[in-house]
C-alpha cells in the first residue's frame, strides 16, 4: 500500500484560499486594476488590497463553517485570520491617507454584497442574481479607489459606470452563452439589450464630459461580441475557450479604459 503523501501546511493554506470559481478573478481584479490604473495613489492601494482579501475570504470562510471539512479547518481558520487582517488593514490605510469620508462608494457596494451573500449562504453563489449582485458590488471599487485618491464625485462614479458597463452585460452574455452551449432554449434578448445599455449609459458619461469617448467605443466592441456569441451557435468554441477570451479581453480593456480615462 502505497503511503499518504502528506501535504504541507502552505498548501493547504493554498487550497482553501484560492477560489474555485475562475470568474471570480476577473470579477475583482479587472476592478481594482481599473482603479489602480486610472487612479493611482497609496490610499487606492490600501482598498484595492482590501477589496481584494474580502474577495478570498468568502471560501475560506465557508470551510470554517462546513462540518464535514474539519480536517481543512485549521488552514481555513487561518486563512480567515489573515485575510481578514489584510481588509481590516487596507481600509484603514485607504481612510488614513484619503480621508474616510472618500470611501462612501464602498457603501453603495453594501446592498449588493449583502444580497450575494444572502444568496451565497443558500447556496446559490452560482444563481444569475448572486452574480449580477457581486459584479455590481465590485464595479463600485474603481470609484471608491478614485474618490480616496481626490477625484471630483461624479467622475468616479461615471468610473463605477465604465466597470459596470463591462462586467454586468458579459455575466448575463456568458450565462447566456453557456446554456445554449448546452443545448438549452434561452433568449439572447437580455444580454443584447443590457449590452446595448451599457453604450448608452457610457455615452451619457462621455457626452457629460466625465469619461472619454474611447470608453463608448470599448462597449461597442463589447456589444458586437455579445451579437457573435449569441447570434447563432459556434461549433468548436467551447466554455473553456470563452473564459480564457474573455480573461485576455478583460485585461486589455481595462488597460485602454485607464489609459484612456482623464485624471
């Protein structure tokens, strides 16, 4: 009988971080990268550090609370401890140097962080509600880290607008997407029509002088591939291939949102 390799504790500690779900990733980074970028300074740090451990800490979490998962607990638990501390720690730096009274977009980020959690705790992290809530919730990080940084109200939020504009339609296109990918009958109206809205929402922000026109054409391009995707089936484009897509196009949109955008 072979014996039980056993497995460090850095590895564990690994496993019980690392989301399972790869859209979380760009669920929050492509955010904070939007912010960083855009508005770069040491308190947007402090909350894109902060946004980012309450991010990992949902999963680690979730091991701590589930009873047939003792054996992970004591990784899990510190997992909890130290990420917990990194939020704790970022937020303070973020009110410290920016003031607390800039972080107020982070209150608008609570409605739809309770409602994913609410429905995290379900079970239905996967359900179209808990993702649209969690993409709203961190669309709002970009403004946050814009505000700590001293930018004017309205121009972070038009930011906020920009994120949401890219995040929210591709959660509805690429649900979309993958259950008709599975054979499944579902209308491609909404993600159309919510990716439709976010190059009016976009242009609105550009037309009031709070955002770049680059960023109407970036939800165009957006819109054009939700008609790709959704106009008709794509034989041998598979969901694996679409996630690594749109990973690359994520990263490289907001790389020209922020560069784009005037500080």
């Amino acid at each position: 009988m072979t014996p039980r390799t056993k497995t460090s504790f850095p590895a564990r500690l690994g496993r019980a971080i690392w989301p399972k779900e790869h859209g979380s990733w760009s669920l929050a980074l492509e955010p904070v990268a939007l912010g960083l970028l855009a508005a770069p300074s040491a308190a947007g740090a402090g909350i894109a550090v902060a946004a980012v451990a309450g991010m990992l800490l949902r999963r680690p979490i979730k091991l701590v609370a589930d009873d047939r998962g003792k054996a992970r607990r004591p990784a899990a638990l510190g997992a909890v401890v130290a990420l917990g501390l990194a939020a704790a720690a970022g937020l303070a730096v973020g009110g410290w140097i920016g003031g607390p009274a800039r972080l107020w977009p982070l209150l608008l980020a609570v409605p739809p962080g309770l409602l994913f959690l609410w429905l995290d705790a379900r079970g239905e992290a996967r359900a179209a509600a808990a993702e649209l809530a969690g993409a709203a919730a961190f669309a709002l990080v970009p403004a946050a880290i814009a505000t700590a940084t001293g930018w004017p109200a309205a121009r972070s939020l038009a930011l906020a607008v920009a994120m949401g504009g890219r995040s929210l339609p591709t959660v509805v296109t690429i649900r979309t997407f993958l259950r008709r990918h599975k054979g499944q009958a579902v209308t491609p109206v909404p993600a159309l029509a919510a990716s439709a809205a976010a190059v009016l929402a976009v242009g609105l922000v550009a037309w009031e002088g709070l955002g770049p026109w680059m960023a109407v054409a970036v939800m165009a391009l957006l819109l054009g591939r939700a008609v790709w995707l959704l106009g008709r089936p794509l034989a041998g484009v598979s969901a694996t291939r679409i996630g690594i897509a749109e990973s690359v196009i994520g990263g490289i949109l907001v790389v020209v949102l922020a560069l784009s955008w005037p500080g």
